[in-house]
C-alpha cells in the first residue's frame, strides 16, 4: 500500500483536471443568462407580431366599415332624388319553370360545392364576361380582363362625392340599375351598372348580364369585406335563404330564393351560364381563402304579400336635376 507521503504536492494554481465547482456554477449562470435573452427576444419578437396582426386586422375593418359607408351614401343620395311609388309585382309563371342550364360536370372529392368546368367552354365565356367592364380610371391593359373580383380593397375611392353623384344622376348601364335586399343578414345593396376596382369599393356590381328581373342571368360581384360589408356575409346564406331584386328604373321588385351553392375556379366563367327560369341572378365574391369563388344561384318565386321591405322602389327613371 503506497504511503500518502509519496504524493507530490500541488503547484499553486494547478489543478487535479476536474472542474471546480465554482467553475461548474460559473458556466451554469452563463448558461441561464442566455437561455433567458432568447426567451426576452421571442417574447418580444410574438409581441410585436401580436401588435401587427391586431393592427393589420383593424385595417381590414377599418376598410370593411368605410365600403359599407360608401354604399349607403349611394343608396341615400339615389333615394333622395328618386320619385317613389310602390310596387309588388310577381314574376310571371313562366319565370320559375325549369332550369335553362344545369350545373356543370362534377364536383371535386375534396370540396363537395366545388364546380368543374370545361376549360374551352371557360375560354369561350370569358370572351363576354367583361361587357360592363367600366373605364374610371382604374382599368389598365392588363389588370382586369378575364378577372373576378380580389378580395378586400385597401385603397379609398378618391373624390367619392363626385362619383356617387355622377352614378346616381346617370342612366342605363352607367349608373344605378337595382337594389339588393338581403334580409338574412340585413343587407340593403345599391346595384351599379358597370364594374371596376374603384366601383367595388362603392358598392356592389353588375359583373354580366341584363337589368335586374330581365331574362338572362344577373351576375352580381362584390368584395368579401371582414367586416361583413358588401358581399363579406354572403357565406352565411344558405339554401332557401331569401333575397329581394328591385329594378330601378321599372319599380319592379321581385323575389329570388337561393337554390344552389358553389365554389369556382377564378376562371370558371362558364358556370356564370347557368340558371333558373327566365331571370336568374347570381350573387359571387371571394371566398376566405381568397382563391376560389363563392358562387350562389337563385331563382324568381311568388311574392308573399305579408312581407315588406325597407326598400320603396320607383317607378320613373332616376332624374337628372
């Protein structure tokens, strides 16, 4: 057995080769202190993502709230100078017989409302589907041939007076041709005869078609505001739901119920073919994924004459003053 004489003394300063536990807690506070500015940068970093998300999204309303002001402006300015007499006409019988056009193809495994369209038959449509297609000043070569409406619309209408006024004292296709009655989701919508980007953030529009309750289909477009402006509730409606059509220049108001709901593709046009009787209307906008269409169908039914409207059409065209 060795004698512990026979151990060599240690130097001043070396040491036996383990860490000291002074060395040992040294490295352990270093380490905390780091661990602990990582957790302060990603609690900073998710707080100032939080205030951009809370802002972006205050925008969003913020734009949803100003549309929703622009198509009551528009509404208001046409109801103060429109001469009104009241009207409960009902669509002839032959308005609510069969379909003209029946829905196209089948639907994708992955989106039972999704409708497939004919690539060529799309081609085709989209030839026609800008007819009322408006040059505001908005429209360049390339921005708005053969597109539907984006969704949202964070740029303001500039000198929004002068361009309710000038739709609300023009006739036929370039001002003023309906209003959209929704009550499901308390919408009152002035319908504007032509369309453009600058046009949407005023109201809704017509996007193809006739004048409202005429034979043909009425494609209505509009923005899929998060406020709920515009067309942002339209998801909300379902079969059956109810919807009120008044022409500006006859008086005529008329019942429409939805009888079908569909996603599209952006450049299905040829599903913009398909309705109901002799006047159908339909009513399109984004959907929340932005991509796809929302699409509901509706047909003429009977008047019911208990129910009433807030809406008191005209019978005379909109005067000029």
């Amino acid at each position: 057995m060795a004698s512990v004489k026979n151990v060599p003394p240690r130097k001043r300063g070396e040491t036996s080769g383990l860490p000291s536990i002074r060395e040992e807690h040294h490295e352990s506070t270093a380490k905390n202190r780091r661990e602990l500015r990582a957790i302060r940068a990603l609690g900073l970093t998710a707080i100032l993502l939080g205030i951009v998300a809370l802002v972006l999204l205050g925008v969003k309303l913020f734009e949803g709230q100003a549309a929703a002001n622009n198509a009551n402006a528009l509404l208001e300015a046409y109801k103060a100078q429109a001469t009104v007499l009241p009207n409960t006409a009902s669509p002839s019988p032959e308005a609510t017989q069969g379909a003209t056009d029946e829905p196209i193809a089948t639907p994708e495994p992955t989106d039972e409302e999704f409708e497939q369209t004919d690539e060529n038959a799309d081609a085709s449509a989209a030839a026609d589907a800008n007819q009322h297609l408006a040059n505001d000043g908005s429209v360049t070569a390339n921005s708005e041939s053969g597109e539907y409406v984006q969704q949202d619309a964070p740029e303001q209408v500039s000198n929004l007076d002068k361009i309710i006024q000038k739709i609300v004292k023009a006739t036929g296709d370039n001002g003023m041709i309906g209003i959209l009655e929704i009550p499901e989701i308390n919408q009152e919508l002035p319908i504007i005869g032509k369309w453009s980007y600058d046009l949407l953030k005023i109201s809704i529009c017509r996007y193809k078609g006739p004048d409202p309750n005429e034979d043909g289909n009425l494609v209505l477009i509009g923005h899929n505001y998060k406020s709920g402006a515009h067309f942002g509730d339209l998801d909300k409606l379902s079969v059956g739901s109810e919807i009120f059509l008044t022409n500006t220049k006859t008086g005529e108001r008329i019942r429409y119920e939805v009888y079908q709901i569909k996603h599209i593709a952006p450049d299905a046009f040829s599903a913009l073919k398909s309705y109901h009787g002799d006047a159908g209307l339909t009513l399109m906008t984004c959907r929340s994924n932005g991509t796809n269409r929302l699409l509901l169908r509706c047909e003429q039914k009977e008047a019911e004459p208990t129910l009433t409207s807030s809406v008191t059409p005209t019978k005379t065209p909109i005067k000029t003053p």
